[in-house]
C-alpha cells in the first residue's frame, strides 16, 4: 500500500491487522483512493455474511470528518470485536449467513491526516451532496459556498461531488439498496453534552417518510436495552443542514428502491461532555472531538458497543418491527409525530 513513510494513519494501521486477522470471512474492495502530498491514501470498505445482496444489510460508516478519529476508532473497535467473535461464535455465524455488515472505517483519510473536518479540497463531505429544493439550512454549519477555508464548505456550485462522498454514495447504491432492509450507522462526534442518533431529514424540519418504522426502532432499543444512553431524533431537530449525503441517499432509495426499507442513523456522541471534565483540552484542534484521556477513550470504545449489536440484530430480524401492517403504522407514525414533531 502506498502510503508515506511516517505519515501513516494509525487507523489505517489498525484496520489493516483487523483485515489480515479476517482472512477469507470478509471480502475487502478499495473504494477509491484519494491524493495528498504526492500519496495515495485508500478508502476501503469491508463486508461480512451473506453473499446475497436481498438480505438484510447493517452499514457502519467512520472517519467522514478527519478531525473525529474516535468514529473511525469505535467503528473499528466493533469490526475488531466482530473478529475475534467470529473465530468462535457459532451464534454470529449462524446470523452472518443470512445477514450482511459493511463497514466503512475511515471515508476522509486525507482530513484525518492533516486534521481537518474537511477533506483534502476543503470541502466537508457531509454537505456535498447536490442540494435539495426543500432544504432550508441554517446559517454557515448548514453549509456554505463562501469559502474552502471556512468550516461546512459545501464545494462549488455544479461540481461534480467529491470522490469519497461519491465512493461511499455508489458503495450504498451498489450494497443496500437491494437488501430487504438496510440500515446504517454513520459514527461522528462533535455537538452536545448527551450522544444522539439522528434520522434523516437533516435538510428540513419536516417528517421524513419512514416515521412509523424509525419509532417501532426506537420502541425496540428502549425495551432491550432500558438503559441505553441514547437520544434519538431528527437531526433537524438540532440544526438543518443543505448537501447531507444520508438525505441524498434516503431520496434515491425511494426512488429506486420502493417497497423497501433504508434507515441511516448518525450516531453523534457528545463531546462537549469530554471537554466539560477536562477543559485544557478546547484548546487542541482534535480535543474539540475526541476523548483525551486514556480512561475516557476506553469508555468511549466500549460504550457503543452494545448498540452496534443491537443494530445489527435488529437489521437481521426485521420481521418484528419494520414490517408493521397499515394501521399499526398509522399509530406508530402519530406516536413518532407527537414526540417530534409537534
Ligand atoms: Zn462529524
């Protein structure tokens, strides 16, 4: 792999030994690779289970922003388990054969490298899908076209969208669009003292169409797991944002893929808290969004965890919850209304 002598990722690194640990059980595909520096640095996706692209498909996304190393971190602290797990596990065996996981640990290697949110033009990935009619951003984090050199540059008007957004965007056309239920887990941190998972829209304050089935999820997390430190919610909710990719993508799924079901979820862990107990921290570049404290980061990398599997569960045995007939989905769709909505 062409990757400059000390200027490697520990990341990449890291998923490198988990890859070499896998073997044969997964299949590995370069998305692309971007350039920085005179180098080439991959975007690689890795895929567990089924071979059959019908079945149900759980994506785990990290790294979209270089600054937030602890998605790519705790993206591959699942994949890392999911490893070891499936050299003994005959019960994750048995749910791989009719199930599929993809993970894509790091999308903007570049960013990460040179400590950015943004890649290496500048542009912040998450707002470089083509914007959308509906879309009422708020003011500069809801994406701008003012300048690369600030914050949520969105890229320029009519150019083609950037190599990792459109890898990642092919890579979810190509692998879950024909899976009888997909759902994707786009890992962030950044933004609150609590850890969300948002749904789509980002773009609008309007409900997205898939209401009923993201409660019936939501309904199943908080009676499996009572505890769960987890504040679901539009991700309108907080702030709307213009060029999100999740948008983009929920949008060609219905056009592409009716009848069936897609539900990305960004999971934003609340790093103002990590800031809170160690404040000297604010004044790095990575301190805004990462855990410092080696304490910290270790309860961070096993914190998501159980969620992870929770999705992954919940994707594979879908019959439950995101098939409900036509009047428990009108209830469900009233009952996810009143709680945001309203
Ligand atoms: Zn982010």
């Amino acid at each position: 792999m062409n990757v400059a002598p000390g200027r490697r990722l520990r990341e990449l690194e890291s998923l490198y030994r988990i890859i070499d640990r896998l073997g044969d059980r997964a299949r590995v595909r370069t998305l692309t690779t971007v350039e920085h520096g005179g180098h080439r640095f991959p975007i690689h996706a890795v895929l567990l289970g089924s071979e059959d692209r019908r079945d149900p498909t759980l994506a785990v996304v990290g790294g979209v922003h270089g600054l937030e190393r602890i998605g790519t971190r705790v993206v591959l602290a699942y994949l890392h388990t999911l490893t070891e797990l499936l050299g003994w596990d005959e019960v994750l065996q048995a749910a791989l054969e009719r199930s599929r996981l993809l993970f894509v640990p790091l999308l903007n290697p570049v960013g990460m490298l040179t400590r950015r949110r943004s890649n290496g033009a500048g542009v912040d990935l998450m707002r470089n899908a083509p914007p959308h009619p509906d879309g009422n951003p708020s003011f500069l984090v809801g994406g701008q076209q003012i300048s690369p050199r600030l914050p949520w540059y969105m890229g320029a008007e009519a150019e083609p969208m950037q190599p990792e957004a459109k890898a990642l965007c092919e890579l979810v056309r190509r692998e879950l669009f024909e899976a009888r239920l997909a759902v994707a887990l786009d890992v962030h941190s950044g933004f609150g003292m609590v850890d969300r998972l948002w749904f789509p829209y980002a773009r609008t304050r309007r409900p997205f169409p898939n209401l009923a089935e993201v409660y019936a999820l939501k309904g199943l997390l908080d009676v499996t797991l009572p505890n769960h430190v987890y504040r679901l919610e539009p991700q309108a909710r907080n702030y709307t944002v213009q060029g999100d990719l999740w948008d983009h993508l929920h949008d060609l799924h219905r056009e592409h893929a009716p009848g069936r079901l897609f539900l990305p979820l960004t999971l934003e862990m609340g790093s103002w808290l990590w800031v809170k107990k160690n404040p000297r921290q604010a004044f790095s570049a990575l301190g805004g969004f990462n855990p410092i404290k080696p304490h910290r980061l270790r309860r961070t990398l096993r914190r998501h965890l159980p969620l992870m599997d929770f999705l992954h569960r919940a994707t594979a045995s879908p019959d439950g919850w995101a098939y409900p007939d036509r009047a428990s989905r009108e209830r469900l769709a009233a009952a996810a209304f009143e709680l945001w909505y309203a």
